[in-house]
C-alpha cells in the first residue's frame, strides 16, 4: 500500500502543498500540460517553480503569476470552469471536492447558501491554479492512502477585502473543524483556507507518520521566511510493511461505532452533518429510521470510525447535531482486499472495484458516478453502461 504523508508543523497553504508534490517528483511539463486544459486563456496565467532554501534546507517554490483580477467568482462559477475543461474525471471529482470543502465553510461563516458564495481570494485564478494543481499531481501519485500531521494555524491578523480579520481566517477554522490543529505562535497566517480544504479534503486519517518505507520526500517553500522555523511543508511516501496492512481478511481490526437516536434534527441538517463527518475522517456514516417514546419519528446516527478520529467525530457530533448524548462500543471489522482498475468499453472508459479474497476476485462493481455521467452523456440506460463494464472485465477476474 502507498502511503503519502504531508507533514505540516508550519501549515499548509495552495502553493506550497503544489510545491512540495513537485519536489517529491511530480513533472511540471505534465503539470503545465494539465493546467492549459482550464478554459481560461493560455495566456491569462503561467507557473514559475523555483529552489528555494529555508533554515538550510533546499526546498521548491511554487508561484501563480496572473495580471491583476477584478473577477468575484461564484461556487457556481467555479464548478462551470472545470465542468468544461478537457481535465481526466479523477482530477475535475477532486478539484469540485477540494471546492465544495470551502465553499460550504464561507457559506456557514457568512450564513449564505454555498452556491451564493462568492469566493474572492480564493476565487482568483492563482487558486483556481493551486487547487486544480494540487488535484493533478495528486491524482498524477495515485496514493493508495493520505495521512497528515495537525496542522499549524498561526496567529495574528489578516488584510482581506473585507476587511481584517483574526487568524486562523472564519473559513480556515470551519474547514477544520473536528480535525485535529497544531499550536503556533508565529504572527502569520500558516495556513490557508486553500490549504486547509486541501488537506480537509483529500487525508484519510491525521496523526504521526505511518510506520513505513520511506521511498521520497519532498519540500514546498512558504512565500515567507521565519527566523523560528522553517517555512516548509514536507511530503513524503513510502509503502506500509505487510505486518500494519488493514485490508486483509486474514487480519481483523478494532474499529469504533459512534450512535446516537435523534427526533429533533432537521433534514438539512442530518445532510449536513454527514457531510462534515465524512470530512473528519468517518469510514462510513449512515442514518436508519427508529421510533422513540411518545411515538416520535426519529434517525438513529451511526458512524464508524478508527481510534485515531474518534474524538474528532464526537465533536462534530456533539457541535453539528441536536445529539446530547452518543454510545459508543468496540466491534471487529474484517475487510476484503480492494482495487481498482480502468476498463475500456464501446461506451468510454469506467473505472471497476475489485474485491478479492485470498487473491482472487469475489466480487466486481463499476463505479457508479462513471456510469452514470457515460450513461446520461450519450442517453442510454445506467444498467447497459454497467453491464458493458462488467463484461469488458478480463477472465482474470472472473
């Protein structure tokens, strides 16, 4: 299993976690490449990637040069942009995630619909680069699995068009909510709202670095230069020894069940709450119809989770719902071994999970959204998109 590590003991921000990912060995060509497929003009925008040391310690810089913009995008806007660009499905799905994490933070900051956010830095090109950036290089590394550090805030104050504003920005703060931060008392502003939806996005637990073989590591150069640390984000990957794999149906886990019965929650909410759970690290989160007394309608809130996140889903739970109390007990979880591969059909490319038991496949799933996007793209049935998959499977899996 590849495992990719962001250590973050001085944040995180757009350019620098682009930075480090290019450090670590994504090719800026490809990346370039990429990028000039947003239909946004050629010419609006170009890259500059640069060495750059901190504390002695040889990093790389990662700047968006753009002329000056007067251009307030929507969350709606945004989602145009890359909807329309001729981007792989895989790096548009985690550009609008990395999008959707922010643009439901401004909306609950500002008390406004997400799609009535009308993102300003963040909705400047040079972001729109970072985060679609940011999506490529990612998916360009294809890690099987993202651990982060906690991450460090800063302090202080911060100019915006809105005026100023106390660091950790409102949206920063909401984005990482229920996961878990590092103190820092530097006057600055470590991470950003870009950053934080990044790492929000996109790690699957937070904590220290995974026992593994490390194969490389890479720094991304914060604009600033500190006298008390050094500004650098750190990337690492390696592969997990065969001993701490979870995967496996010969090895059990010990996972946690958070639930909790709840007659007084709006749908909105409950919709919400899921949202944000999945967010702070639930492995799956699901609501079930249960009556209470006084024959009150109700949802029973069940979320599953490892140790690592539990305390970060109590509060969620706790901040986000209507729950004063939640139960939590131990179970065994057994998992088969899972991947996925591309498969080409008459219809276009859909990508297929496999599960497998002792090495050979018990089970094959396309992907739904795949199917669903060919499906509604040519107006044939979801279940012949399906079924092409399937077929176009090798006997090797069968």
């Amino acid at each position: 299993m590849r495992v990719l590590y962001f250590d973050c003991p001085m944040g995180i921000s757009g350019d620098m976690c682009l930075a480090g990912l290019i450090n670590l060995g994504v090719d800026v060509k490809m990346l370039m490449t990429e990028l000039k497929k947003l239909p946004v003009g050629h010419n609006n925008f170009s890259i500059s990637v640069t060495t750059e040391v901190r504390h002695s310690i040889s990093g790389t810089g990662f700047r968006v040069k753009v002329p000056h913009e007067h251009h307030h995008r929507t969350y709606k806007d945004i989602r145009k942009i890359i909807n329309a660009s001729a981007l792989s499905d895989d790096v548009k799905s985690l550009s609008l995630s990395i999008f959707k994490t922010i643009a439901f933070a401004e909306g609950r900051v500002h008390g406004i619909k997400p799609d009535a956010v009308h993102f300003h830095e963040v909705g400047a090109l040079d972001s729109i680069v970072d985060i679609v950036g940011a999506a490529i290089a990612l998916t360009y590394l294809k890690p099987d699995k993202i651990v982060s550090s906690p991450v460090a805030l800063g302090s202080g104050w911060a100019d915006t068009m809105h005026g100023r504003i106390p660091i950790p920005a409102p949206a920063t703060l909401e984005i990482l909510k229920g996961l878990p931060t590092a103190p820092s008392n530097i006057p600055f502003e470590l991470t950003t709202p870009t950053g934080a939806a990044i790492i929000a996005t996109v790690a699957h637990e937070f904590g220290p670095m995974p026992a593994m073989t490390i194969d490389n590591i890479g720094y991304g150069a914060g604009k600033k230069d500190f006298k008390e640390a050094a500004n650098l984000l750190r990337v690492v990957t390696g592969s997990l020894p065969r001993r701490v794999r979870s995967k496996d149906v010969n090895n059990s886990e010990t996972v946690s069940i958070l639930e909790s019965n709840i007659d007084d929650m709006s749908p909105q909410t409950a919709g919400y709450l899921m949202d944000r759970l999945f967010v702070a690290g639930a492995l799956d989160v699901y609501y079930t119809p249960v009556q209470m007394k006084k024959g009150r309608p109700a949802v029973l809130l069940t979320v599953l989770t490892g140790d690592a996140h539990k305390e970060g889903l109590l509060d969620v739970i706790f901040a986000e719902s209507t729950s004063i109390g939640v139960r939590v007990s131990l179970v065994e979880r057994r998992c088969l071994e899972r991947k996925t591969v591309k498969v080409k059909t008459s219809f276009g490319v859909v990508r297929v999970k496999l599960s497998m038991k002792g090495g050979k496949t018990v089970n094959i799933q396309p992907e739904f959204d795949d199917c669903r996007a060919i499906a509604e793209k040519r107006g044939l049935p979801l279940k012949k998109i399906m079924d092409a998959a399937r077929a176009a499977m090798g006997d090797e899996y069968k």
